[in-house]
C-alpha cells in the first residue's frame, strides 16, 4: 500500500484529502505544518508527498527541498491558491513534479495521483485553433501544457527550457494561438542558426545606406512580428551586445534599426527557448543577468523524452497520423510490441528523433502494420548516425583534442579512439569537415 504524506494546515481540507485517499486504498499520513512535515521527511520513507505552499512554522518550498534531500525519488504535488500560479512554477523549478490549484478538485487529485503511483492517466492534450496539437499523459507534460494554457491569455514574457527536440518551438505556436494576439503574425528565429554579424540586423532591420550592400530599408523580426508573437529560439547564442538591445525592448518597448535614429514601437509578445542553463551561462559572464530575470518572467521546462516513457506510446500514434496525412498515405498501426520497443529508448534527439524514425518507417512500411521488427533494424541505422553526430558534436567542441573530446562524452580514451576509427573521423575538425 502507498505512504502518502498530506501537509495541509486548514484542518477541514485536511481531513477530506485523508479521507478521499483512503478511501482509494492509500495509507496517508496528515500533518498540519511544515516544520512537522520536514521531520517526518527525515525519519519515514514516503511514496508521494501532498504539500500546501503557505503554510505555518515552514513553507512547501521548505517542504519540497527537504523531501528533495531526503527522499530525492519520492513526486512531490504543490497546493497553491487561486492566483499564485507564480509559486507554483517556483515550486517546480525546484523539482515538485505537479500542482492542483485550490479549490481541489477530488477527481483531479486522484488521477495524478493513480499516474504518479503506478496507475495510467488520461492522456491530455492542447489544440489550439490554428495551432499545432500537443499530447501527453505523463504528469510532467501535463504540468507543462497546463502552464501554457494559464500564460497564454497574459502578455507574460516566457522561457520554454529543455534538450533540442523536445518541442520548445511547438509550445511557442500552441501559446500564441491561445493568446489575444492569435490573429498577428508568429515569428521564430534561431539566434544560433544566423551568424553573431548578422544577427542584429536579423532582429531589428536597417536602414538604406547602413552599410556596404544596405541598398533599401529592410525590416527586422520585431518588425515582422508586430501585434504578435516573436519566438527567440537558443537565446543563449545572443551576443553580449544583441544581449543589451533585447533588454531594452523588455524594459522600454522600443528599438532602432540599424544606422537609423527613429524609435520604434515594439508591439510584440516575446517567447525565449534554449538547451542551455541560462544560469550557468549568467554565473560564467556570458549572459546578462538583467536580461535573464526579464526572460524568466514564467519558466516552463520541457522533461526529455526518457524521463516520459509514458507519452511515447501516444506520441507515437499521435506523430503517425500527422504522417499519414502529410503524405496522403493510410494510416500505419504500431504493434503492442512495437510500442513496448520504442518506449524502451533512450531518444537522446527527443521528439524530434522519434519523428524522424517513424517518417522512415512509414515510407518503407509495407502494409498497414508496423512491429518491433522493422523498427528494430531503422534504429540501429540511427544509433550509427547519432553515435556519428556525437564524435563529431565532441570533438569540434573539443577543438579536435581527442582526450578533452573523451571527457565531453564520459568515455575512456582507448574507446574514443576505436571509435574514431571506426568512422573514419581521423584528423576531425581541424583538417577535414
């Protein structure tokens, strides 16, 4: 039987999540402040740890760190009032895996709690009209489109984190298609595709004359973006300088093109995604802590695909469908054994991979069925290829020095060099490409 920890202080709200819990067979132990949470934290293993975030003595942040020292493996669900949504986000930046908003509704607490035991959830998903569907049963992905719908409808600046692949850009068409400014253009732009020369010019425009070749004026992205929404995508590969001249936007609004002297008006709504910590990048001088308070006005983290095993299967079927009718084919069925195989991989490109694997599955597919067989021999090709990527990906990093490039990767020097040999990427990056 499961050990549920229940930190509540009003006691009528106490007494009925005890008693709805037990009543689904769960053994719960109720206390009425943090301070005694903490304690019992320290000496009894629980499963799942139920926490209000205000609360007398300590607070559910307090609650939350000590669960995260002490029972680092245990879900802990946040309870926070109708208009804190901030707090909650603060709660799961620091590792809370969901939070219900008070009034609780019964029904809701006890299917996150069935998914976060061992049981399986309702599968949720966001489809915005004219934005991209998302899906997910896991509780962390349904955490995570549950904050986009509550940001939507604001004017809130948002960083979408998380690994590449795992759907930032999608979450930033879903969130503008939710907003009020669903009717303005969505416009995405990856700083880390455009080079640092160009980049400025990319997001403010210049005017006739600014420089060799600047033949006519020409419109940046916050330009291109007005009454709508401006997606910056790895906006840790801003430049110092790019860096001040977003924050200005933020703080004022307003922005010049380059080689001109007429302000502009900014109507936009900024989304900032990266892979990267921000913080880190803040702690190492290589970005402005001013501007990443100002990005990080509502956080939302994006898990990886191995740490969701569960949406795989739904993600699967989901990303099947769009296939199929983006190539006008019939629709290709995934075996039980199938799904089972492909909920067993680790996805180090996330979504994105997935994606890939199953368009070159459904283009070799046979008939309508598709087994683990045939899935098993596409993705050792792919292994091969991610394996490649990620030599390469460490060794450039590494300025070709193979030892530090080993390092990168965890690896011993003796595997690193085999495996250099055995992709030919002898003499990578410094005398071949």
């Amino acid at each position: 039987m499961a050990l549920v920890l229940v930190v509540e202080d009003r006691d009528t709200l106490r007494r009925m999540l005890t008693h709805s819990l037990e009543q689904e067979d769960y053994e719960v132990v109720a206390v009425p402040d943090g301070e005694e949470a903490i304690e019992r934290l320290r000496d009894q293993a629980f499963d799942l740890v139920l926490t209000d975030l205000k609360l007398p003595q300590a607070s559910g942040i307090d609650v939350l760190e000590a669960s995260r020292a002490h029972q680092a493996a245990t879900p802990v669900v946040v309870m926070t009032g109708y208009g804190t949504v901030e707090s909650a986000v603060k709660a799961m930046k620091l590792g809370a895996i969901d939070f219900l908003e008070k009034p609780v509704e019964i029904d809701d607490l006890l299917a996150l709690v069935e998914s976060l035991l061992g049981g399986t959830a309702e599968s949720f998903s966001l489809s915005p009209e004219g934005g991209p569907t998302i899906v997910g049963r896991h509780p962390r992905t349904r955490a995570a489109l549950r904050l986009a719908e509550k940001v939507a409808p604001t004017e809130s600046t948002v960083l979408l984190t998380g690994e590449s692949g795992t759907g930032k850009e999608l979450f930033a068409r879903a969130i503008h298609a939710l907003s009020p400014r669903r009717s303005g253009p969505f416009v995405a732009v990856n700083c880390a595709a455009i080079p640092e020369a160009l980049l400025e010019n990319e997001l403010f425009g210049h005017e006739k004359g600014a420089f060799t070749g600047a033949h006519q004026r020409q419109s940046g992205r916050f330009e291109q973006a007005r009454t709508g929404s401006l997606l910056l995508d790895e906006v840790g590969e801003l430049s110092l300088a790019v860096q001040s001249k977003v924050l200005r936007v933020l703080d004022e609004r307003t922005f010049e093109r380059v080689g001109g002297g007429q302000t502009l008006k900014a109507d936009v709504r900024l989304i900032a995604a990266t892979n990267r910590s921000l913080e880190k990048m803040v702690d190492a001088g290589e970005f402005r802590s001013d501007l990443f308070f100002r990005l990080e006005v509502f956080p939302i983290e994006l898990p990886p695909l191995r740490e969701r095993g569960s949406d795989i299967p739904l993600l699967a079927r989901h990303l099947l469908e769009s296939i199929a009718e983006r190539h006008r084919g019939g629709p290709l069925r995934l075996t039980d054994d199938a799904e089972e195989l492909l909920s067993s991989q680790p996805w180090p490109g996330n979504v994105r991979q997935l994606g890939n694997l199953l368009e070159r599955a459904f283009i070799l597919a046979d008939g309508p069925v598709l087994d683990a067989a045939e899935l098993r021999s596409l993705l050792s090709q792919t292994d091969r290829r991610d394996e490649v990527e990620r030599l390469r990906q460490a060794l450039r990093e590494a300025d070709g020095d193979k030892k530090e490039a080993a390092r990168l990767l965890e690896m011993s020097y003796s595997t690193l060099l085999r495996r250099v040999k055995e992709h030919d990427l002898e003499g990578y990056p410094k005398y071949r490409q």
